[in-house]
C-alpha cells in the first residue's frame, strides 16, 4: 500500500512539536479550525471541514514522548478512501531543534485523494513547524467552525445505565435519536439498539424501566450551534446557564426526549 511521507526540522522544543500534534488547541491552529481532540489513547479525534459535511475521525492507538500513531475509524461523514489509513510520527533530536518525521500510511489506491493529500500535508507541515517556532499563521482550514456541534462524550447522570437508556417503544424511539437528535443506527436487536453522534454512545432498550428516571449528560464542542439545532428540530432546551461540577465551570442546557430521558448538553469553559 503506498504511503506519504514527510520529514522538517523544527527549531523548538520537543514538548512544543507534541504539543501541536497531539492537543485540541495545538491541532486547531495549524489544521483546522474545527476540531475535537484529547492527548488519549483510545480517544478519536474528530475533524471537521467543509462546514461540516466531511469529517475524519482519527483513534489515538500509541502517544508518548517520540511521538504518536492514528487510524481512521469509519464514521458518517468520513470518506471511505480515508478509513483504516494511518497517520505516524516520531520527534527526532536534531543539531538545533528536532525533525519531525511524519507518515499518512496505507492508502489503498493512489488515483483518489492520495495526491492531493500529499500536496496538502507539504503545507501543512510548515504551518506546523510555524506554530510550534512561535510563528502561527493559523490553520490551513480556517472557515469557521460547522455550526453543528461534535459530541465528544456521553456520560450517566446517578445511576443511568448510558448502554441501556429506557424507552417504552423502540422503533419510534431510535426515529427520535436519529431523525431529531442526529445520532446514527450502529446495531439493533428485537428489543435494543446502539447509537452513535461523534464519540458518544449509547444504547435504547425496551427494558420495563421508566424513562422518566433516566438522565445523562453529553459533552459538546459548541453549546450555542447545539441549543441552535436543538430549537431548529423541535426541541424546547432551556436556556444556556453556568453550572459548577467538581471544582469545574460548565456552559449547559437541559432538554427532554419525549419518551422521559432527561438530557443535559454541556461544554466546559
């Protein structure tokens, strides 16, 4: 399978370069904009471009100090020619800085968007190399953010069960998440469903349990675009509100499903 590669010298610290390749804030300011992004193995981390239509979502497999390893993980809207590529790369020392070798590995055909990929990653490895010197020109991909807001998390409020949220009926129910809350069908049974929006996740189950005691929490990249979406579908959420949760300051929004689950939407600030 052929492989893109790419090497610079980097006139920074080696804690600068893996700052820029592997943190939310670090990835925005020379990629894109809209990105979602947590140095974590295991995390996928989205990104966003073409005001939200296409979307690569990248799982973090290895990270440490010499550097790091992704695979492109099938989603929505991730070009299938991108799903099961790599992203490589290792901090070298050098004489004044470190290179940085960095790889797209395992394309399976070279007559798509590999090449214009390679052009891009020539320039985008500058732009990184800017930002970690000190010299930022900003992200390749600068328009703004989709205004759809990415889920990056999901999480049991008390004792919800995230994989076995209540409902009374499940076909209307998965409707609902899928057609209103803009989740997608990952797998489905007689009696319960998985479903999937960026990296929450969570499952509907005909379980006798009432959905009136079930709640939980799903952390957003832009609390604003979601109470947007959520009014544009029908959903009455109340208004945006600071609240503090173990020492930490949260922007959030409350909203209920029809069938009982109670939601709170939330974005750390």
């Amino acid at each position: 399978m052929p492989d893109l590669l790419h090497q610079i010298l980097i006139e920074a610290p080696r804690e600068a370069v893996l700052r820029a390749l592997t943190t939310q804030e670090g990835l925005q300011s020379w990629w894109t904009a809209a990105v979602v992004a947590r140095p974590q193995v295991g995390h996928i981390n989205i990104f966003g471009f073409e005001e939200g239509e296409v979307e690569f979502h990248f799982r973090v497999d290895e990270l440490g100090e010499q550097g790091g390893r992704w695979t492109c993980v099938a989603a929505p809207k991730v070009p299938e020619e991108w799903v099961g590529t790599v992203i490589h790369f290792t901090i070298e020392s050098a004489e004044e800085g470190v290179a940085l070798r960095f790889g797209h590995l395992g394309w399976r055909r070279t007559d798509g968007a590999m090449t214009r990929c390679n052009a891009v990653w020539g320039e985008l490895m500058h732009r990184l190399r800017d930002f970690a010197e000190g010299r930022s020109r900003g992200p390749y991909f600068a328009d703004k953010p989709s205004d759809t807001a990415i889920f990056s998390g999901a999480y049991p409020i008390g004792n919800t069960d995230m994989s076995n949220l209540p409902v009374k009926h499940l076909g209307p129910a998965i409707g609902y998440y899928t057609r209103v809350l803009g989740f997608t069908l990952v797998s489905k049974t007689e009696k319960s469903a998985a479903l999937r929006r960026g990296q929450a996740q969570i499952g509907l189950a005909e379980n006798g349990q009432d959905p009136e005691q079930a709640s939980c929490y799903f952390a957003v990249s832009d609390i604003e675009a979601l109470h947007r979406e959520l009014e544009g579908a029908g959903i009455e959420p109340s208004a945006i509100r600071v609240d503090e949760h173990e020492g930490k300051q949260y922007r959030v929004c409350f909203a209920r499903e029809p069938y009982g689950v109670c939601f709170c939407f939330g974005k750390q600030i």
